[in-house]
C-alpha cells in the first residue's frame, strides 16, 4: 500500500532524535575552555625510539611545552618511555643533554 520503505520511515526520525542528542551532549567552546582553565594543562609524551636524536627532541620539546605554559606548577605533564628507548634513560648511562 505505502510505497516507503520501514527504514525511510523509521530512519529519518532515528537520524533526528540521534543528531539532537549528540548536539546536547556536546559542551559548547565556553565549557570546554571552562574546564581546561580550572585546573593545569595535562600533557603525555612518549618515546620509544632507540635514537638519542629523536629522545632529546622529545626532551626539548618537553621543555619547550612547560616555559610556553608558564612553569612547571601550570602543566601536568608525563612522560612515558618503553622498549628499546629505555636504555637512552637508564640512570647510569644516560646522556647528559637528556637530564636537562
């Protein structure tokens, strides 16, 4: 009798109720903002290269990171190293541009 199909009919509606819902559960730029300035930046890092070169750009960027927000009291900030990179950060043979 109808030539729509049950999806057409079921789905436009479906499709609205869904969009409507991921609009109010979606924090407005003021909100968003709001909770990110209550507390620090938090920040992860990671490095698992073997390479020296690519472990003290990280490091250097770390650094970077922590003066652009104002301090080390302003970020939260972690780093997070495995595999072959953590030789680069064994305490005894640790390259000394990496401590800085």
């Amino acid at each position: 009798m109808f030539n729509t199909s049950i999806l057409q009919r079921v789905g436009i509606p479906v499709l609205a109720l869904v969009a409507m819902a991921a609009f109010i559960a979606h924090p407005t730029q003021a909100q968003a903002h709001e909770s990110f300035s209550e507390g620090k930046v938090k920040v992860l890092y990671h490095v698992d290269s073997k390479d020296p070169a690519v472990a003290k750009y990280a490091m250097a960027l770390i650094n970077k990171h922590i003066e652009a927000e104002g301090g080390p009291d302003k970020i939260d900030l972690k780093l997070v190293v495995h595999g072959p990179a953590l030789l680069l950060f064994d305490k005894d043979t640790i390259d000394p541009e990496l401590k800085k």
